[in-house]
C-alpha cells in the first residue's frame, strides 16, 4: 500500500504526535509498505527517513501556540498527493486539514481520522471561563466532530475516553491504542549519575514530562510539589518541557524544590531521564492518550495521572490517578512513593510491555485493508 500520513502541529519539540507518526510510518515501511509524511515547518523540504519520506511544506506559526505551525497551502499540499497517489489516507488535524477527507473521498481513497485530542476538551480548556461558561461546548463540540466524521471514512481514537465524544453522538469509531518503543525506554537506562545531577541522594526525583500549556495543567504539579514540600517531603520536581506558559510557571515554581531543564532533544537522553525518576507525573485532565507517561511505564517508572483523562486506562494499576487539585495530586504521589521500589518498577514495565508499537502498526493496517475493500467492492 502507498499510505500518506499528514499533519499540523509537528515540530522539532512536540511529542507524542511527532513520536506516533515516526513509530507508525517505520512499521508500515518494515512491512513493505510506501509511505509519505507531510508536516508544517520554516521552510520546504523533501528527505527520505527510516519512517518514509517526508515533505516539509513552509508554513506559519499559530499566534500563542509556543511556536507550533499550521499547513496553509493546500492547493500545494493536495498537488504532493496527487504525486504520491495514496491507496490510504491518514489525518492527525482538526483545523486546516480537514478538508483532505472530502478530497480522498473524491479520488476514491479511504480515509482516517486520528482523533489525537477531543474537541470538547480543547474548547475548555482553551477558552476564558467565563466565555467558556456562557457558550454550549458539548453542542460545539458535537457540530465540529459531526463534520469531521462526514469526511471520513474511518474515526480512530486511542482510548475510549478519546471516542466518548463520537460515541455521544452515534459515530462509529476504531479504538486503536498506541504503543511504545519497548527497546528504547527500559529499566536499565536507569543511571545514577544523571539522577545525582537533578537531585540529592535524599530527594525522590519527580519529572514532569509535558509541554508548558494551558490544558497540560503544569500548575497542578508545581502546586502539589510546594504542599508535599511543606509536609516535609523530601523530593525535587524536574519539569521536562517548553511551551507558552514557561515563564509563568518558573516564576510560580520560584523557592519551591523544582527545576526546568526545557525540551530535551534526543530519544536516548529522555529514556535515560525517564528510568532515572522515581516517579512521573501528568496532570493534563483532557489527555487522549499521554504517550509519555507509557514511555515512562517501559522504563519502570510509575506515573501519577490525572483522573479526568484517558491516563488511568493507558496506566492500569501501574500507577496511581489524582482528581483534579494540587492537594489530591500531592496525596497521590505520597501514596506512590510509599510502594516498595521494585514492586512499582515491576508493575510499571509489566504494564508497557502489554502495548508494543507492534500491535499499533498491525491493527493500523487491518483497518486499511478493510477499508480498502469496501471501496473496491
């Protein structure tokens, strides 16, 4: 099959979407398939990679968006597709690209939708509270995905608390969770000496994992870092991430035990940072996944999630889910570091090797097949 894969909000610094494109187009290129990649950036380029070729279409930045860029060319863009002749279509975008089901649909192409985050989700979070009190989200939310789903042909959410929005208004939708590079992430990146670096012997070291934004919910952690600090807990949180809100939260994080080390570039280095912890945490409430929290799992670091996402289904008992306030995240991470070490570093990896990227790649491709064959047929 010739599989095309296109996208916003792909950059040098995003995570788990940049990670699920690569992971996803290097199985189906293991298993013979062609695949292209399309993705904003600053200029035009076109390389081939170990997950396919991929083709950089300048684009602008969002305005507040921490530097992430939208594909506005899309008469180019459908002209890179024509070129390519995908035998299947996938789409990871909600704004300006969501158009190219329409456009499959109309050159005979099957179509999916990588539902990456909920609609309803976005709007909450995003929006001023009281704007967001006054306005009917769930109705928004509801037009917007009524629309996607005409367009496409097949809906894939990766956790049901993803497809709760579809399911509330009878679109069918393939759950496919994703996965995760079980080679990459484990226990024995665990070093020593780079945890000596990030904390004293006598802290438990907690890595926050996520871009600084508004429906990540940083705050959350920095705030139940300050309580557990004033409890008398000695731990040190070390907040991996860069974002809009960075500024902000260092100067909320100010004479508290917490550092910023930024984006980390390099798989290896993250893995390493991962193992090393004692514990991680994720306190977005509107997360669809939380692919580094299952990186952190297969590293055999615990993760506390936030109870409103889709966290508590990728983790299971691997780790602990919080309700949404600083005192109950404290409370959580309390709990956790309370588990004797090996017990909750077996439960976390046990956990991740339940979910390679394998078993992604493979029903990824079920489905294509299957839609394929309707179309023929």
């Amino acid at each position: 099959m010739r599989i095309a894969h296109i996208a916003n909000f792909y950059g040098p610094t995003s995570g788990g979407l940049r990670t699920a494109m690569h992971a996803l187009g290097k199985g189906y290129v293991e298993h013979g398939h062609k695949v292209l990649l399309v993705v904003p950036g600053a200029e035009d380029t076109d390389e081939l990679t170990e997950f396919g070729r991929r083709i950089t279409l300048r684009s602008p930045v969002l305005p507040l968006s921490g530097g992430y860029r939208m594909i506005s060319r899309l008469r180019e863009l459908r002209g890179v597709l024509r070129g390519f002749r995908p035998d299947v279509l996938e789409v990871s975008d909600r704004t300006t690209l969501r158009s190219l089901g329409g456009w499959a649909a109309s050159q005979g192409v099957p179509s999916v939708f990588f539902s990456h985050e909920r609609a309803d989700g976005i709007l909450a979070a995003n929006l001023p509270d009281a704007l967001g009190e006054r306005l009917p989200l769930e109705a928004m939310a509801d037009w917007h995905n009524r629309g996607t789903a005409r367009r496409f042909t097949t809906i894939v959410s990766t956790t049901d608390f993803a497809a709760q929005e579809f399911d509330r208004i009878g679109v069918p939708v393939e759950r496919v969770p994703l996965g995760v590079d079980l080679e990459t992430f484990q226990p024995a990146r665990r070093d020593d000496a780079v945890r000596a670096e990030l904390a004293a012997p006598d802290e438990s070291l907690i890595l926050m994992a996520s871009r600084l934004s508004s429906e990540k919910r940083p705050e959350l952690a920095i705030d139940a870092v300050r309580i557990l600090a004033d409890r008398g807990t000695r731990l040190r949180l070390v907040c991996a991430g860069s974002g809009a809100l960075a500024e902000q939260m260092r100067a909320r994080a100010e004479g508290a035990p917490i550092d910023f080390l930024g984006f980390v570039s390099g798989r290896e280095r993250f893995a390493t940072l991962l193992a090393s912890a004692d514990l991680v945490v994720a306190p977005g409430p509107i997360e669809t996944f939380g692919l580094a929290a299952l990186e952190a799992l297969a590293s055999g670091t615990p993760v506390v999630v936030n109870a409103a996402s889709a966290l508590p289904e990728v983790v299971a008992d691997a780790g602990i889910a919080a309700r949404g306030t600083a005192e109950d995240f404290a409370d959580a991470i309390e709990a956790t570091l309370a588990r004797p070490v090996s017990e909750r570093r077996d439960a976390a990896r046990a956990r991740a090797e339940q979910m390679p990227w394998s078993v992604t790649v493979e029903r990824m491709l079920e489905i294509h097949r299957g839609a394929r064959e309707r179309i023929a047929g």
